[in-house]
C-alpha cells in the first residue's frame, strides 16, 4: 500500500466554498487511484486548504491526471464549487501542482493536468499523449465554431452565457449577465424617465444636467471642447478612436480640396507644399459609404461616408481644414471649411463624429478586438491542450471573453439589441459594415509597428497612442519572445508542433476565412513568425481593447461629441444650417440617454479586472517562465509610472494605455 496525499485549496473568491460531496481519482503512467470522496464534515469553505491521504496498492508512476467529480450533499443538497488547485505530495517524495481554478457544478467532471509545460513531441508516454488527445477530443466537443454572419469571423456555438462550460466560466455568475443590460445601465444613470422621450433638446445646455451624477475629467472635458476644430483634430490621435487617421501625400480624386479653399487654414502655404513637409492627414470614412441608416423610433436616420483633411500646425496641433460629407464629389456634397458659418462647419464635425461612431464601434471595436478575441479564445480551447506552453501563456487573455461576446449578441446587436434599436448604424448596415471590415482587414493593421508606419505617423507629435502602444507592444514582444524561445529552441519545434499548427490553421480559416490577402499566416515555420503573432494576440485582446473600449463613456457620455444616429440628412449647400437644424439633427432625448446606456454599460470595469500581467490562475509551475513573468511584471510597471510622470504635464492626460489601466483581456 502507498498513500499520496493531496492538498485541497479552495478560492476564496465569494461563494467559492461548498457542501457538495467531492470525488477525487489520480492516474498515473503505471496505474489509477479507485474513485475517493473527500468528505469532511465541514465541507470546503471559502478559501480552506485541506489535506487527504488516498492510499493505493501500488506506485501509480508518473501522475498524468487529476479527476474531479462533484455530487450533491445527502443527494439533495448542493452548490458550484470553486477550486483553486491541488497539490499531491507522491510517495517518491515529489510535489506536483496540477491548477484548477475553476468552478465545479454537481454531476460535473474536471480533468486537471499538472503544471509542468510540455510540447506534443515531448509528451513521450504513450498515456500523456493519449490523454492530451483526448482532452482536444473532449474540448473539440464542447467549444464549437458557428456562423454569425457570412463573410464575418466564426462565432462560438453557444447562445447562453450561463451555459458555457465551466473550463470558462471563471467567476462569472447570473448577475454579471443581468447587469449587462442598457436598461439596467438606464436606472444607475438614473436616466429611466426619459428614455421614450421623442422630443428635440432645445439646446445642448440641456444636456448638462442629465451628466450630473455620471462626470469624469474626460466627459468634462469633452462638454467644454467638443465643437473647437483642436479637441476635434487632438480625437484622431488620441480619442476613442486613434486608428482611421493616415498621412497624406497625394488627394485621392473624389476628394477635390483646392489651395484656395485651405491657405487661410495653412498660414498662407499650399497643400503641395505640406504635403511634402509630411503636414497633411486625411481620414476616409469610404467604408461606410451607400450604407442607410437604421429607423430609430419610427424615424429614418442618417449615415454618411466623410472624408476629413487635417493640418498639423507648426505648434503641433492637428487641425480640420476641409470636411466632405460623402464621397462622390459634387455641387450637391460641398466641402465644408472652418472659414464657413459657424453652424455650417459645427454640422460637418457632427457627421464626422456619427461617422466615427459607426467605424469604431463596428470595425474597431467589435471586429477587431472582441471577434477576434473570440476566434483566438476559441482556437486555444479546441487546440492546445492544458499542458501546452501556449495554452498556458493565454489563459489570462481568454478571460470572460466568451461571456461578453454572447451577451452583446444577444443584448446589444440582436433584432431588438440596444445598438439595433438606437444606432444609425444598426440592422443592416451592421451586417454590412462588419463584412466590409473583415474583408478589408490585414495582419499588418492589427501589428502596430507596422500599422503605425502604414500610416505614415511615426513621427507625428502628440500622439500618446502610438507612444505608449509602442512601448507596451515591445514590453509584450520582449515577454513573449523570452517565453516562447524557452520551449521552442529551434524554428524546427516549432514546425513539428501539430498542435500548434492546428491552432494557426483554425485562426485562419475560421477567424480570417482562409484569406491569403489578409496576411495572416496559416502555418508557422520560423519561431520568429510565431512569437510575432502571439505578441499581437496579447497586444490585440488587452492593450488594443482597452484603447478603443475603455473611454466609450468618456468621449460619448457628452452626446454631441459622439453621436449614434442622426435625423436629418446631410446638407447639400452651405449657408442652410442654423442651430436649430444642428437641435434637429442630432438625436432626441430617449436616443441620447439610451446612447449613453449603452456605452457606459460598455465601458464598465469587469467583475474582477485582472491588469495586464497578472496570472491569477497560476498555470505555470516552472522556474524559468515563473521569473519572466515577474520581468515583465516589472516592465508594466516601470511603464505605468512613466505615462503616469508624463501626464502629469497634460492637460488632458492619456490613461487608456498605462498597463495598470489595460485588462488582460477582452472582458466586457
Ligand atoms: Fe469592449
């Protein structure tokens, strides 16, 4: 007889204790345990560490596995658990970690592995390999890919997020899905009383008022600004949105802005001249040209497809100087300049700012980060076992973004989803965008290195994005390369990785639908290659979300910077628009506050927001990537301090990149 013991840990999250009866068997290389209950008369409280002894007839070799099964207390009583992890002191005299950090619901069975990171070709026993293939069988079951929408990246195949399966489910509870309403969002805002009011506002003083209870230094920030052509410029690089705006070195045709239209906006220099001093930028909103607005409240809304010419000054300030609302020039499309009427070129940032909101939302954010977040989530579920270095290093990443993802589908951007209801951009014209973007993105535009110098802005001043995206992308790159290198030694491992293979193939085919021109790779063959797109994976689902997702309120919560659907057309001549038109245009009162529901439910801090950095679930056991982690650990925060030192000199200060600020991953 041998006896191994095993140390029981369990969360001390809420609720994480139970009274459940818990059944425990380990397997190992030469043998298994019998099924043993760990009953103890207290049961597992919050946050306990027990011990118990399970005795076997013999050695059972090298431990593979650790089973988990929960059954109800007196077969009646029960409740989820939450394991932390296990330890099994063996009678060799080893300690073996196996993490589990997971909840456990009755008549449910977990399957832990132990730490310990191990590549296919290096799980040489026969029962290893079988159980890794057998996991993947098992998680190939449970995570299936779906259709949303043809043309647009898979989906997992799972309608609720309550019953996703507890591999996922972290601490995710029924309350997490019912504050995860616009309606919900409406009543904190206390904002209910006005959200079927189909008036008007008379004057955008009105709108003060309604932020009372709901201000931030942005928003205020925001309410002073947002009509001056600076805070309009200063949004393209450092706004909600600091993705759309590129040098410029030649016009494009259907944009015909002439010298004398812009030599008062450029100190008497011409376009030419600028242009070759690398001064000029454009923002081409051609993605969402012909789209038709949504019908908000019985009312047909308006969308348009602008094209905006921006100036930056010798003091560094990036200024509009020419507006065109919609992309066939003509006698009917004037090009709006900041020497026009007051209202008329207030008018023209009110489109743009519409038009900003149908891109950002739609292509940058939910594309670019939460459907890809997705396709990666679900990737690394069906293809890299537990014990896999790379299923170890993006577990974090992973966290609640299944969650997230299945609740805006069905709350959010649904038949009668609060963006479908509200937005101009809604229904169709959705569905129409987001195949449009998937269609035109590029692994380039999602590296930010090369995006950055795609678009020509390397040395454009001011842009605090870019500054502190750079230095969080090359702390990630750093991190992962040290990491990666340490399991695969030569481009060949990586090559006869099968595992990893299947997962690259799966991103590409069902995330990119086997696009050659996006750019993504299908295979990997160099561990240059792998480590530059694992640094775009982390960077893409914690850095990049929290720059377009985390300042939704911030920027939007003052309506007119950010509207979400507009009523009236866009002018075809100057000199028509008058305040009152501007009152008309923009949404009236229950669409505003509705507006503002939904973005700041959608720019809310997660249940338990994990920074960047953190690895709450422990996974690796190992020394060397244990210190790596503490490296970059460190990195973050010398990062976090330098963004902090530097805004202090701005007026308005750039927070959304300081890792500190930054989640691990997409989590709402
Ligand atoms: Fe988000």
């Amino acid at each position: 007889m041998v006896i191994y013991t095993v140390t029981v840990n369990t969360g001390d999250r809420l609720l994480a204790g139970t009274t459940s009866y818990i059944y425990i068997q380990l397997r190992g290389t030469e043998d298994e345990s019998d099924e043993q209950s760990l009953n103890c008369v207290q049961g597992f409280w919050q946050g306990s560490v027990k011990d118990f002894q399970i005795d076997c007839k013999a050695p059972l070799g090298e431990l593979i596995d650790v089973q988990l099964y929960s059954k109800p207390f007196m077969g009646l009583l029960y409740d989820q658990w939450f394991c932390d992890k296990i330890t099994i002191s063996t009678p060799e005299g080893d300690k073996i970690l196996f993490p589990c950090y997971n909840w456990l619901d009755w008549n449910e069975r977990l399957a832990l592995r132990p730490a310990k990171a191990s590549l296919v070709f290096q799980d040489t026993n026969l029962i290893a390999q079988k159980l890794r293939m057998r996991e993947l069988d098992e998680q190939q079951k449970l995570f299936r890919w779906r259709v949303y929408a043809e043309g647009t990246p898979q989906v997992i195949d799972c309608d609720s997020a309550c019953s996703l399966p507890p591999e996922v489910r972290f601490s995710f509870t029924k309350e997490s899905e019912f504050y995860f309403s616009a309606g919900k969002q409406l009543a904190l805002l206390k904002l209910t009383g006005l959200a079927d009011c189909r008036k008007s506002w008379e004057n955008i003083s009105q709108l003060e008022p309604i932020l009372c209870d709901n201000r931030s230094e942005t928003i205020e920030y925001c309410q002073e600004h947002w009509d001056e052509d600076e805070f309009f410029g200063y949004q393209f690089l450092n706004g909600l949105n600091p993705m759309m705006i590129q040098l410029c070195s030649t016009l494009p045709e259907n944009f015909p802005v002439t010298d004398d239209m812009v030599k008062g906006s450029l100190g008497g220099s011409s376009l030419e001249q600028e242009m070759e001093k690398g001064n000029i930028f454009l923002s081409d909103y051609k993605m969402l040209d012909e789209l038709v607005g949504n019908v908000v409240s019985g009312r047909q809304q308006y969308l348009t497809a602008p094209l905006v010419l921006l100036y930056c000054n010798p003091q560094g300030m990036m200024l509009p100087i020419a507006i065109q609302l919609r992309q066939k020039p003509g006698e009917d499309n004037p090009i709006f300049l900041p020497t026009d009427s007051k209202a008329d070129w207030k008018l023209a940032k009110i489109f743009v700012r519409n038009a900003e909101f149908g891109v950002h939302e739609v292509d940058f954010h939910l594309l670019r980060t939460h459907l890809l977040a997705e396709v990666f989530t679900v990737a690394t579920l069906r293809n890299l076992p537990s014990p896999h270095p790379l299923h170890k290093l993006l577990f974090p990443h992973i966290r609640y973004t299944l969650q997230i993802n299945i609740m805006a589908r069905n709350q959010l951007i649904s038949k009668d989803g609060a963006i479908t209801t509200y937005a101009g951009v809604g229904g169709e014209s959705l569905e129409k965008l987001l195949k449009r973007a998937t269609a035109s993105l590029t692994y380039s535009a999602l590296c930010l290195p090369d995006n950055i110098s795609e678009r020509g802005l390397e040395t454009v001043p001011n842009y605090y994005y870019r500054d502190d995206g750079m230095k969080l992308w090359n702390i990630i790159n750093k991190f992962v390369a040290a990491l990666l290198s340490h399991y695969y030694q030569h481009d060949v491992n990586v090559q006869k990785d099968t595992e990893l293979q299947s997962w690259i193939s799966e991103i590409f085919t069902k995330g990119f639908l086997g696009r050659d021109s996006s750019g993504i790779p299908s295979s990997f063959q160099t561990l240059k290659e792998l480590i530059k797109f694992v640094t775009m994976v982390i960077f893409t689902v914690s850095a990049q979300h929290a720059a377009v997702n985390n300042g939704q309120f911030d920027f939007g919560g003052w309506m007119p910077n950010y509207p979400t659907a507009l009523r009236q057309p866009p002018p075809k001549e100057k000199g028509q628009t008058t305040e009152d038109t501007i009152m008309e245009t923009l949404p009236d009162v229950g669409t505003t506050v509705n507006g503002m529901a939904v973005l700041a439910l959608l720019s809310k801090d997660s249940a338990d927001h994990y920074p960047l950095g953190n690895f709450p679930e422990h996974l690796y056991d190992e020394e060397v990537p244990c210190k790596l982690i503490e490296d970059f650990q460190k990195d973050l925060g010398k990062l976090a301090d330098l963004i902090e030192e530097r805004n202090k000199k701005l007026e308005l200060p750039y927070t959304y990149l300081s890792p500190r600020n930054v989640d691990n991953s997409v989590a709402i």
